[in-house]
C-alpha cells in the first residue's frame, strides 16, 4: 500500500532527486515519489522482499533521514503535523541564532573588504599597518567559526561525497568554501615559508564568511515559508476529534479514535466534533457543516442522515453508527488531497531530475579544469601567485554560483 513518510534533511530539489534515483534502483521498491516541498516520500514497496528498516538504512548514508511513525495517526496514516512543526519550529530556532552571530561577522567581512577595494582606487585613505594586521588575524578566527559551526550541513555534504559519491548543492557550496577556507589558513599559518610564493596579504576569508552566511539566510527564509505552507494541513488535522465517547457492552467509553471500529455506535453530545463518518441511529440536532459546504447555518440532521468527521454538533445528543473510520473518512480523504497537490510535480520536474543526475559531476570537473588551467597556463603570464588567486576566485565562484536548486 502506498504510505507517505517523512524525509529529514533535504536542503533543495536535488535532494529529492538522489533520494528518489537511489530507491529506484532498489530491488522491492516498486513505486516512489520524493518531493522536496513537502520534505516526504510516497513509498510502496514487496513486503517480501525490502522492509521499511532496510529503506531507512539505505537513505542515511546519503545524508537524511526517514521518519517511520510509531503510531500511525487518526486521519490517514501519516505522522502527525504537530511533531513536523515542532520539528521545524526547533529547526528555525537553531537557524535564527546561528544567524545572529553570523550576519554581523558577514556585515563587518564585506565592508572590510569594499574599504579595500576604495583604498585601492584612492578614494578612501589605507587602513593603517596596525589595523590591517589585526583584522588579518581576525578574519580567520571568524571564518573557522561560519565554516564549521554555521556552514556544518555542508560540510557534511562534502564528506558524504567523497565517502558514498553522491554530490548535491552541499557537496558545491562545502567544497568552494573549503577550498578557500584551507588556501587561507595555510598562507596564514605558513606565512613565512610561503611567502616567496605566493601574497600571503591575500586571503579568501571574507569568501567563506559572506557565502556560507548568504545561504544560510537563504535558508532560514525558507524554512519559515514552509511553516506557513504546512499550516493548511495542520488546520485540517486540527479538525479531527482525539477520542470519541463509544457504546461499549452498555456503558459510554471514552476512547482514542484510530479504536473507533465499523458499525461502533457513537454519542455526540452539543459542542462536540463528530470524530468519524456515520448514519445517525438516534436522535436529532443541527450540525455546522462548514467544512465540507463552507454554508455557514447548521444544518438539521435526523435519524437515516449521514454526518462526517470533522463537523460540529450544535445543540442536541444523538446517537451514530460508524460506517467509515481512519482514512476512509472525508475528512481524511481532503487531507491526502492537500498532500498530494503540494507534493505534486510538473512534467518538465523529470526533465530538470535527468539533468541534475550529471549536473554536479559536471561542474565539479568544470571547477578543477578551471583553476589547473589558470595554474599550468596563467602562470606564464602572470605569474604563479597571480595566477593561483585568479584560479581559486575562479574555482569558488563556479562552485557556489553553479548551485543545482534552481532546477528544482
């Protein structure tokens, strides 16, 4: 049967892409969709042939997660939106303050270096040697704090590519700023024996700073719009009653409503939700049916009438018989069509998926034939250290700039 699962750490489409090529190719797995909008997976799998805990193990070395329910939830078999926002709202919390120490390092970083550029041109008088030389230390004890606290996720991506091979905007955006990152530490740190070489004045900071900062504002912005892109389904979900008071063996029970079972006769008393479909057997009330009319006025509801989950009794008790329960309800079947439309995809998706399957290796191998070209053929022109600074400007722009989100 085809179950919708949680997926925990995708960062852009790409994401989605690996994850669904990699369950593709997997034996038992006969139909999944990945969508990174929704961060979830439609999964249908043989039983016989893949368990649920071997899907799990074969997504986590690519770098997420895939979030198994314990329980299935009352609606439609889905894990909660509740446990999905707190997840969220905990991640935007981390994002925010990171953010707070990294966006004045970022700020300081990129006016430092357009005085630079106008002291250069004469416009604005040069730093003095003092200054200069304490921002030059500076700088690296704020990019080791952005590159492996702030920019930690794609470091990871970059581990994970060289350990699995499988690349994605992570794998750019930790390589590029790595690179420029370990270039400057080692002119730093070596600063005398490398000097003859190279111009140990010139360093790529600022690079690694303002980047991993941009993205993740980026990032942050985006998590907060899928806050407000989740609270159409968790309005729904709200909507479902918890428990539902049961005719059991002659008493009225209390019990939660994934125990409710066919043919259950159910008392609802005014002001309560009706917690699944039925037929009413007893009784006559009004009910506010708003949910699936959107008519605002109650409607009379008497014995032989159908009433849905979700709904409102207004004034009177009466007496159901439960004819549709967990996700057979209406309901729960609005619910799976919310899902399925934000998780949908449009046509030319499988086009941009074929794409970014080569696009990554692609402008890896475009990034190093750049900076070796600059090395082996620009340095007969401008000389090595000149050349080397053309070449890894060169090689972290094509990095970062070439990031694959954009065909998601």
């Amino acid at each position: 049967m085809l179950k919708i699962y949680k997926i925990k750490g995708m960062h852009c489409a790409s994401c989605a892409s690996i994850i669904e090529r990699t369950l593709k190719k997997t034996e038992g797995v006969t139909e999944v969709e990945v969508s990174y909008g929704t961060e979830s997976a439609k999964l249908d799998f043989d039983d016989a042939k893949i368990q649920l805990a071997d899907i799990e193990k074969l997504v986590e070395p690519l770098g997420y997660s895939l979030v198994v329910p314990k329980v299935e939830s009352e609606v439609a078999g889905q894990v909660t939106a509740s446990d999905d926002k707190s997840d969220k709202l905990k991640d935007l919390s981390d994002q925010r303050s990171k953010l707070m120490v990294a966006l004045p390092i970022a700020t300081f970083s990129v006016l430092v270096m357009v005085y630079e550029i106008l002291s250069e041109f004469g416009l604005v008088s040069a730093m003095s040697e003092s200054v200069s030389e304490f921002i030059h230390h500076l700088m690296p004890i704020f990019a080791t704090y952005i590159l492996f606290v702030v920019g930690k996720p794609y470091l990871l991506g970059f581990y994970r590519f060289l350990r699995y091979g499988t690349a994605n905007m992570d794998t750019l955006i930790g390589l590029g700023t790595s690179v420029a990152f370990l270039y400057s530490f080692l002119v730093t740190a070596l600063e005398g024996i490398l000097s003859p070489y190279v111009n140990t004045m010139v360093t790529y900071y600022d690079a690694t700073i303002v980047v991993i900062t941009f993205i993740a504002l980026g990032k942050y912005l985006e998590t907060r719009s899928k806050l407000k892109t989740g609270d159409a389904i968790e309005s729904l979900l709200n909507l479902q009653a918890k428990t539902a008071l049961v005719l059991r063996d002659g008493k009225e029970v209390e019990v939660p409503i994934n125990l409710v079972v066919h043919g259950d006769q159910i008392i609802i008393k005014p002001g309560s939700k009706i917690p699944v479909d039925g037929e009413i057997i007893e009784g006559t009330s009004f009910i506010d049916e708003a949910l699936v009319t959107g008519e605002s006025i109650p409607v009379e509801k008497t014995v032989g009438a159908l009433v849905v989950a979700g709904t409102i009794n207004t004034n009177s008790t009466f007496t159901f018989k439960a004819t549709k329960v967990g996700s057979e309800t209406l309901l729960a079947g609005i619910i799976k069509m919310v899902q399925e439309a934000q998780g949908s995809r449009a046509p030319i998706q499988a086009l941009a998926d074929k794409i970014s399957s080569v696009f990554v290796p692609i402008v890896l191998v475009i990034a190093f034939l750049t900076l070796g070209t600059w090395l082996f053929l620009g340095s007969e022109t401008f000389g090595f250290s000149q050349a080397l600074s053309y070449g890894l400007t060169s090689f972290v722009a094509i990095l970062v700039i070439a990031c694959p989100c954009a065909l998601g």
